[in-house]
C-alpha cells in the first residue's frame, strides 16, 4: 500500500501550491512512501533528505506536524513479502535526489514539462519515484502513469489503479 501525507513546511506548502494550481485538490499531498509491516509493526519505506529509510509509522506519523495522511491501495494482487525483499538492499544505502525535488519537480508542476532526465537512476530517488520504481519493479503499474523519472505524490493520488482510504 502507498501513504501519501500532507505537511506544512514550507517546502511542503511549494510543493503543495503548484500541484493544486496544476491539478486541483488532489494535489495538497507532498510526501509518499510505501507501508510495510515487521513483526505486528507498521512501518513506511520512503525516500526522505537522508535516503531511502525504513520510519516507524506510528511513531512518526501520529504527530501534528501532518495534517492529512491516506492510504492508497492497489486494486491488483501484490505480494507483500516480495514488497519487503525488494526493498530491503535500498534501505540506508540510496540517496535522496535533492536536485531532482528542487529544480526539475519544480519546472513540471509549473510548465506540465520534464526536463530532467527520462533514464532512472537507482542510485537516488525523490518519494514519488521511490514508490512508483517499486510497484513497477514488482507489478508493472506504471503503464498509465508518465515515466517513472518524474513521479510525483500527485501522480500517485491520480492513479486509477489505486483505492484511497482516509488515516487522518
């Protein structure tokens, strides 16, 4: 299941503004991340500004600091052990793509234009392309999506391909 959460940094607010004036409501989520459970305990897989990193959900996410937080769901069968497996090697050891999230994200909400690169780096990811890379890798759901180079939590929300539950 994917998480795509809403914040008020300003970071998260620059984000926010050009996605809804580019798309509309569905736009006020900034951050996704792939839900994954150990052992009765919730966790997220995301790409946050230190890496790809494994968070404790309820820990992290129960603060005030997000204002909405809601579950995507696929609505395709997916194993959650192979989820888990295929992450594993990226935890702790991938970078996060500062210069993707903060010049080419950017230009696309502005102008519904890529130019960044169209090659997949699996070296460092923005949240989006974290998500999207992994349920491609494993479900190939990204055929109605735009290259998985620049996916962005709008994208994610927008998917048809995916249930939305409310969390908070």
């Amino acid at each position: 299941d994917i998480m795509l959460v809403q914040t008020n940094t300003i970071l998260a607010r620059t984000i926010q503004f050009f996605q809804k004036l580019r798309y509309g409501e569905g736009g006020k989520y900034n951050h996704a991340g792939v839900f994954e459970w150990i052992d009765d305990v919730l966790y997220v897989v995301e790409a946050i500004k230190t890496g790809i990193q494994r968070t404790d959900f309820v820990k992290e996410y129960s603060k005030d600091k997000y204002k909405s937080i809601i579950c995507l769901k696929p609505k395709f069968d997916i194993s959650k052990s192979a989820f888990s497996t295929f992450m594993q090697p990226y935890i702790g050891t991938t970078k996060y793509d500062k210069w993707d999230l903060a010049w080419y994200q950017l230009v696309r909400m502005v102008t519904g234009s890529w130019i960044g690169s169209s090659i997949i780096h699996e070296k460092h990811f923005i949240c989006g392309q974290w998500v999207a890379y992994c349920y491609n890798k494993l479900a190939g759901y990204t055929k109605e999506m735009p290259a998985v180079t620049y996916i962005a939590p709008i994208d994610l929300y927008l998917n048809t391909n995916f249930l939305h539950f409310v969390i908070k």
